[in-house]
C-alpha cells in the first residue's frame, strides 16, 4: 500500500507512517509528525497575547460533564481547568 500511495501522491516511501486507529497503532508517532511538520497560525495583526480568542467549533452536551465546546484558540493562551464564558 505504500508504495502505491508514493506513486499516487510522490512521497517517499520510506517517509510513510505505518498506522492504525482500530489496533491503536503509531498513533504517538503521527502526533509526533503533526507537531514537528505543522507549522503555528500566523498571529493577529493586533495580536499582544493578553486577550484569548477562540472560535467555537463544535459543541455537544455530556450528562455528567454539561456542555463540552470543541474551540480554535486564534490568539491568547488556555490553560487546563480554566472556565470561559461566550
């Protein structure tokens, strides 16, 4: 299969993850990938890193966690546990 998708797409072979979600398998190694070859979003024009801004992608509600927003941090920082309001 991989060489078929390096002929398909031009990548090198040997540059190809091998992966599976259903066996969990290299899942550490594609975030690893993710992290090094994905580069940040470029900041804001008037962006000084006080304010957080985000956008709300997705949301759905949890019974026992209420309703869990899925968001894109634009600017500013978000730390675990801290509460937001919209």
């Amino acid at each position: 299969v991989a060489l078929a998708v390096s002929d398909l797409f031009g990548f090198d072979p040997d540059s190809i993850l091998k992966t599976s979600a259903r066996a969990r398998i290299g899942i550490k190694e594609v975030l690893d990938v993710i992290c090094d070859k994905v580069p940040p979003p470029d900041s804001l024009a008037d962006d000084d890193g006080t304010i957080l801004r985000a956008k709300v992608i997705d949301s759905w509600f949890e019974p026992r966690r209420g309703v869990v927003c899925l968001v894109r941090v634009l600017s500013g920082a978000m730390e675990e546990g801290d509460r937001i309001s919209i």
